[in-house]
C-alpha cells in the first residue's frame, strides 16, 4: 500500500482552500491550520490508530468448530522468517538482561510475543474489538505545576498561600493535607494518628512540619545532622543556592540522594520552623525525616510528629488500596532509577514498624487518598474504559481467532504461536544503558481525542483515541541521558533472521486470510517487536511465508496403503494472496465498503510503512519538562508524515 503524499496534503488542505476561494471562510479548517502550526514542535515515538466506528460480526456458530472436521474449514501451518531491520532486543527478564533462549540455549523471539503483536495487526485490519484489552480502572493525577486539573488538584488539596508572620511573610502550604503511620493489621491497612493533631489554626489540617533545604544551607553549622547525613539532601547544600534568570533558586543536585525515612528528634520554634534536627534522643520531640522521591527544583524536607496509638484509627477501604496499588505498577519501572523503590510501597503485614504516609479524605468523591508525599495523586473521576465508544459486535474476527471469554462461557484459540528461533549468524551487540520511560495513559493530551479545550478523564464523554503503535526508525537514535539508565539493552545486530511457525486448526478461508495479512501485511511494512522501540530498536521485515494445510481426504483414507506419499505427506501448499482475497471481499461485503479505505487501516499502513519513515526530529521523545508543560496534543499522524516529506 503506497502512501500518496499528494492525497494526503489534498485532503487535509483542499477543503478549506476551495472555499476560501469562493469567499467563505471556512473557521473548522482555519483552526485546523492553526492546530497545525502549534503542535508543529510536539514530538513523541509513537501515535495512536483510531477504533473503527463499528466491528465486523462473525456468527456464533464459527466460534463453535474445535471438535468439526470439515472441508471448508482449515487446519495446518505457517512458516515464515523475520529479520530485524534494526537492532532488536527482548529481555530475559533476569537480572543479567541477556537476549531470551529458548530450551536449548539459542535465542528466539518467545511465541507470546510473536503472538500479541500478530493479534496487534489482526484486531486493526479484521476491525475489531478491544473491550477486553482496556482494563476498566481509574487512574491518578498529580498536578503541581499545572495542567487541565490544577484548580481541582489545588481544592482538594487546599494549596494556598498562608501568612505566617507579623510582617505577613506567605508560606505555600497544603491545609487538607495531614500525616500519620499506615501499617498492615490483621490483613488490613490503617493510618495512626500522630501525637500532634495540627500545628495551627492558620494551616488547616496540617500536623507535620516543612524544613527547606534552603534553610539548612543558610545555617549548616547549627544542622550537623545533615553534614553527618548528606545523602538525606536532594542538594549538595554545601554549595548553596542560587537564582536562575527566572528568579528559581538553583542548587547542585546530590547523585547520591535517595528517599527515605529516618527517626530523629528535632526542635521547633514560631509553631511551624524547625530549628535543629538530630539523631533520636537528642532534642525535646520525636519523629520521622520524610525525604521523598527526587524532583527538580524540589528543596523541601518533611518532618512528621511520632505516632500516637491511643488515638483512633482511619480504616482504608479495599478499593482505596486497589487504586494505589495500580497506580503504583503503571509508575513501578520509572521508580527503579531509585535504589529503595521500597520506599514507594505499601508496607507488608511482617513489617511492625507503621511507615510515615500523607493522606486526605475528600468529601467531594467520598474517598481517602494517601501517599508518600504531601502533594498526594488523586483519582480521575472515570475509569479509563467510560472513553471507550466503539460499537463492538459480541464476537468478531479477532475473537474466533484468537479465542474469547463471553460471560462465563469460553471459546478456545484457533491458533498456537510457536517461538521464533535465530537461523542465521548471530552477532551481539555490546550492553547499552538506557532510559525507558514507556508513555502512560495519564498523559491524556495523546491518550484522549481533543476537541474544544482539554479533555482529561474528569470530562464527561471523554473519548480514547485509539490503539497505540510505535513508529519505525532509519536507525538506532540514543540521546545523551541525564540520569543514569534504568534498563540495559543487549540487543541482536540488524540482519538476525527468526524462524518460526504458526498452526492452526478449523478456519475460514477469510481467517486465514486476514490471519495470512497480520503476518504480511503490505510490501515494505516493517513492524516493531521488544524493548526500547522509542529508540528505533525492534524494527522487523517478515518474509518466506509459507502456508501448508491438511487434505483431510488424503489424511484419512485409510484404504490407500500406510506407506503411501498421500497418507504420509496429507499437506498441501497454499497461496498466501489468494487467502488475503477472500478476507478483504467477505469484509467489505459485510462491511459495505472497501476495507483498504478504512480509516484505522490506511492509518496503520502509515506508521508501518518503511519508505516514508518520519525524520528523527518528528518522533524523538520529548524532554520530560517540556512533555509534562505542554498544552498542545500530539499531531495526528498524517500531518507528521507531511511534515516530514
């Protein structure tokens, strides 16, 4: 499927342009320019093919054929050989992070994989359904500097400015927030009281007390504590602070900092300022040191009263706990850059020592948040599946396939994935550290259709954009880290050719067909499969396919001999385009039109198309800042081809 570029730019500016020639003005297509014009510096490896409107049906009775044997049903075997078009690497998932063996020690694209991305391809060309890959969750926020949610984050959490002093010196200070100690008892989790229920009537609920880094530069002599303990400190405080052109104080990061907890003694003066810290013991107050996960900019310390037993305990419900535990495995990868990832966690039954939490209960969607920081994440008010509007047939392409769970019965898959074994030399690459931060559906200006203003998962009728896909590289494209790595790549060279095989049993000459296409798919599309594909690893050709099936008539005669060809050799070679045909005319019959128009499709041979690759500046991840400032969505995908031509 060739692109037209002269298509695209026709169908993307002919409208407006014709118009405006007959002197109207055309305001969809003019905002549609400007669109353009402001996402122009948007970038990111990966964009989103839309759902199909409508899925096509398949009936009941072709889910229900593992026990026939029919002529008219298919059983056999592809073959077929990937090469990789770039580097490709799928971890083990040891801690030596070597390339995956299979049982005889030689590496292999594992037949999981080789299957998910095959089902990939055939749930968008068989335009079908994705309710049972959508986890039906709600996700957390947390809007510090801004965004679409800020006042609502600031509400909940009553960020205010608060005058703390006779000359009315403001503090920045979260008034719902308080803090206390979280442990596991008896199978559930509680939150202790601490012994100070607040600090004072000007800040709200809060009980815990602030100490900047800042200050402690300012008068390092009076806080040993710190110089014994340096490592508690997101700065070398040693060296000061400093203003930037935007007046920021700018400090010299600590590489060796690492959040944590830490009892201490400490003193307090003015109600709210601490004056000394020290280890236990020492001054006339006890408690713990709160040094949270690290973030640029952040200079703030917490310091949180001990615990107070006596006092009535808050009951966390299962669903709050739910919400926090998947919270935390979507952002479980980003957290290893850090040492004690424990930190981060829920502590466990065995642990007697309840762990220092911040929490907050809000009226207004009746539920308790809690977390590790003040600055807590709070939940959207729709789950993630509420943005999901295709109109979804109960079984479809993809379903008799593959198979499905319907309600409480179940329909068996019509295909096995064997694992796809290196067959030609084979050429390691040197190990590289890297720094995967794979996108997340929290970042709703690409995850969410936008129309007018932003849409987040607190608006009503929110719509998902659709399925994502990575986009193919000229070449492996590593940036120069600031941080160190998170994952190392140990990848095979470009050229390692996999083979391996797919069997099937009991489909329709159009299964096989569309089953026949996932593998294909178009001249010079390429495909991507492992990590680090944001980087250009994993792009994948697949070639020589060969598709066998049984001549049941040649297998089951048994009045020829035993020693027969027939008998022995029931297999019968099959034109892999001739299958192709018969999917694409049964689909567009049911569907009404010709299914190579289908939006989601020509999209999807877009992004695999290996001619028309996107320069590099077009599809490089963004700076995290810059990402997370944005107010702009992610480009559509024919307007970063374009730009590209």
């Amino acid at each position: 499927m060739d692109i037209d570029i002269e298509a695209l730019t026709y169908k993307m500016n002919s409208g407006g342009e014709r118009m405006e020639r007959k002197g109207y003005k055309n305001s969809r297509n003019s905002n549609k320019q400007k669109n353009r014009k402001n996402t122009a510096g948007i970038t990111a490896p990966y964009n989103f093919i839309p759902f199909c409107e409508e899925t096509i049906p398949v009936g009941q009775d072709q889910m229900e054929v593992h026990g026939d044997m029919r002529e008219d049903l298919l059983t056999g075997e592809i073959s077929y050989i990937m090469t990789a078009e770039t580097p490709v690497f799928v971890d083990d998932g040891t801690d030596a992070h070597d390339f995956v063996r299979n049982a005889w020690g030689d590496y292999a694209l594992p037949g999981s994989t080789v299957r998910g991305l095959i089902r990939n391809n055939v749930q968008i060309l068989g335009l079908s359904g994705y309710e049972d890959d959508i986890d039906n969750y709600s996700l957390m926020y947390r809007n510090v500097a801004g965004g679409a949610e800020k006042k609502r984050y600031d509400r909940i959490l009553g960020s205010d400015q608060v005058p703390i002093t006779a000359d009315k010196k403001k503090m920045s200070v979260l008034l719902n927030v308080r803090a206390g100690y979280i442990a596991k008892r008896d199978g559930k989790y509680v939150i202790y009281s601490t012994t100070v229920d607040k600090i004072s009537d000007k800040l709200g609920k809060m009980n815990y007390y602030v100490l900047s880094e800042r200050t402690i530069a300012k008068d390092l002599e009076n806080f040993p504590y710190f110089q014994e303990h340096p490592e508690y400190l997101q700065h070398d405080v040693s060296k000061g602070f400093s203003k930037n052109e935007k007046n920021q104080y700018i400090g010299v990061k600590n590489q060796g900092y690492q959040p944590g907890y830490y009892k201490v003694s400490y003193q307090v003066k003015d109600l709210n300022k601490i004056a000394a810290v020290a280890e236990p013991g020492i001054l006339e107050r006890e408690g713990y040191l709160v040094c949270t996960g690290y973030m640029s900019q952040k200079k703030a310390l917490y310091i949180v009263p001990e615990i107070d037993e006596n006092k009535p305990k808050i009951a966390i419900h299962e669903d709050d706990e739910k919400a926090f535990r998947v919270d935390f495995k979507k952002k479980e990868n980003t957290l290893k850059r850090f040492k004690n990832v424990s930190f981060f966690k829920l502590p466990e039954e065995e642990e007697k020592k309840p762990k220092p939490v911040f929490y907050i209960y809000n009226e207004e969607d009746s539920r308790l948040y809690f977390g590790f920081t003040p600055h807590l994440r709070l939940l959207y008010k729709h789950t993630v599946k509420e943005g999901y509007r295709q109109q979804t047939s109960r079984f479809d392409y993809a379903k008799s396939i593959f198979g499905t769970i319907d309600g409480k019965s179940g329909y068996k898959s019509k295909v096995s994935f064997s694992d796809a074994v290196v067959c030609t030399t084979v050429q390691p690459r040197g190990a590289k550290e890297v720094v995967l931060e794979e996108p997340k559906p929290t970042s709703y200006l690409d995850y969410l259709k936008q129309n007018d203003g932003p849409a987040t998962y607190n608006t009503d009728g929110f719509e998902l954009r659709g399925v994502k896909q990575y986009w193919l590289h000229k070449k492996i494209d590593i940036p120069e880290f600031s941080r160190k790595g998170n994952a190392v790549i140990r990848a095979l060279a470009k050229g390692t050719g996999f083979k391996g095989f797919i069997r099937f049993q009991n489909l329709t000459k159009a299964e096989l067909g569309l089953l026949a296409w996932g593998l294909r798919l178009e001249e010079d599309s390429w495909m991507n499969v492992g990590k680090a594909k944001s980087y250009g690893y994993g792009a994948i050709s697949v070639s020589d396919i060969n598709v066998k099936t049984i001549d049941i008539k040649k297998a089951y005669d048994m009045g020829n001999p035993v020693s027969s060809d027939s008998f022995m050799d029931p297999f019968k070679e099959q034109d892999i385009d001739c299958f192709i045909e018969v999917y694409k005319r049964e689909a567009s019959e049911k569907l009404g039109s010709q299914i190579d128009e289908t939006e989601s499709i020509k999209k999807f041979f877009i992004m695999k198309n290996s001619k028309h690759i996107p320069d590099k500046d077009k599809i490089e991840p963004m700076v995290l800042k810059e990402y997370q400032s944005r107010k702009q969505p992610l480009p559509e995908i024919e307007q970063i081809v374009l730009h590209s031509e």
